[in-house]
C-alpha cells in the first residue's frame, strides 16, 4: 500500500500552494514523498468555477511533483469540523501513514482557514486512537498517528516556530500558485472581478513575506509554520 511521508491538509486547493509548496519541493528534493489532502473545492469563491479549479489543482500538483492528492467535497465556506468529517480526515490518515502533517493557520482572514486547522488537530489525534474504528475500500484500518502537526502561515501575520529555506524551490513555488489561473493575477483575464487575491499586489505579498521568513534565517527566502510541540534536537549542531 502506497504511503507518504509528509501529508499536506488544506481547506481550499492553492492553500498548500501559497503557503508550504516551497517546503514541499524542498522535502521532495531530498527523496521524501508528499501527499495533499484538499477539504473543499473551492467553489464558494468569487472567480473560477469547480472544474477549473480541478484543473487546475492537478496542473499545480504536476508542477510539484506531489505524488497523491485527494479532495473530500466538503461543502465550502459551510463546512463544520463535525464528527463525520474529522473522521473521513481520519481514513485518509490511516490509509496514507504519514510522518508529518501541515495544516491550515490557527488563525487567518478567511474563516475556513481556522476550521480547517482545528479539523487537522483533532484528525491528528483521533487516528491514533485504536477504538475508533474506520475501514478504506471495506477493510479495517489500523490506528496510526504522525510523528509531528504543523501549521503553515497564510494570509495573516503570525510570529513563527521555525522557517524553511525555499530559496531554491521560489520560481516553482510562483508557478504552482499561478497554475489557478482563474484565481491568481492573469493580465490576459479581464472578464472576471477583481478579488483580495487576484491583484498583482497580492503577488508583490507573497514575495515580501518569504523575504521577511528568508531574512530572518539569513537565506534569500523562506516559508514559516507553527509547532503544535515543542520541537526536540539530538544535536545542538542541527540549528547552524
């Protein structure tokens, strides 16, 4: 069965993009393998309909080189972190055995960003507890829980645990995010409204905040997560 080593859950397809797909390059560089786990569609947004954006999901997968990605459809904007959808978070878990989990922000301008972080959380927890009984495909599922929880940082400001050096994987990063053409600055769409995200400026923001992570490890640019632990070293020596 095929598993992965890092699982990346979002609420909408292009969180992962905006906010770890640096990240996810660089661990793919280095021989581990990546999954996506998208909650919603999407289809609450004010640009681009639920077909392109399934396009253009896969489009961006491609360009990262994720090896599985799965969308659960929970209702967009409506969804709740409810018994039903933690535990269908739970069999993706189980049947993918990751090492790592990235999640939502704790706290973000859109409110599912929250809901979805809250959702990884308990999801995290839950699958690996041996009395909660889920199947894959009609067969039993063992309980398994990750080694680690992080929370990527999306639109907001938060103050983060530690930052990862994306420097090398930064024009693949741009690529990614713009292969949602629907939602994203495109000069040559003119026909749909302007939002929060598709201005050039928004474009501008994501440049300067990976300067600002990139800064403050002394590389060119960076992407920041939260703990959900504290972090642990064997060597001292692991932080030069």
């Amino acid at each position: 069965m095929e598993t992965v080593d890092i699982l990346a859950l979002a609420a909408h397809p292009d969180d992962v993009e905006l906010s770890c797909s640096g990240t996810l390059m660089a661990q793919i560089a280095q021989g581990y393998t990546v999954g996506i786990i998208d909650f919603t569609e999407g289809e609450m947004g004010t640009r681009g309909t639920v077909e392109t954006r399934r396009a253009e999901a896969e489009a961006a997968s491609r360009i990262m080189g994720i090896h599985i990605r799965h969308n659960m459809g929970i209702p967009d904007v409506y969804f709740e972190v409810s018994k039903a959808n933690v535990l269908e978070l739970v069999r993706y878990i189980r049947r993918y055995r990751p090492r790592v989990l990235l999640a939502n922000a704790p706290h973000d301008r859109h409110p599912d960003h929250a809901k979805g972080a809250k959702m990884a959380e308990m999801a995290f927890f839950w699958a690996g507890l041996s009395k909660i009984e889920t199947t894959w495909e009609g067969k039993k599922q063992e309980s398994w829980r990750p080694e680690a929880l992080y929370h990527y940082i999306q639109s907001e400001y938060l103050q983060p645990d530690f930052v990862v050096d994306i420097s090398a994987f930064w024009q693949r990063k741009i690529q990614a995010v713009k292969a949602f053409k629907t939602q994203f600055f495109d000069p040559q769409n003119t026909e749909e409204p302007t939002t929060f995200i598709s201005s050039p400026q928004f474009l501008d923001f994501l440049f300067a905040r990976a300067k600002e992570y990139g800064q403050a490890i002394r590389t060119d640019m960076g992407e920041g997560f939260i703990k959900n632990r504290q972090l642990g070293l064997k060597s001292i020596m692991d932080l030069i």
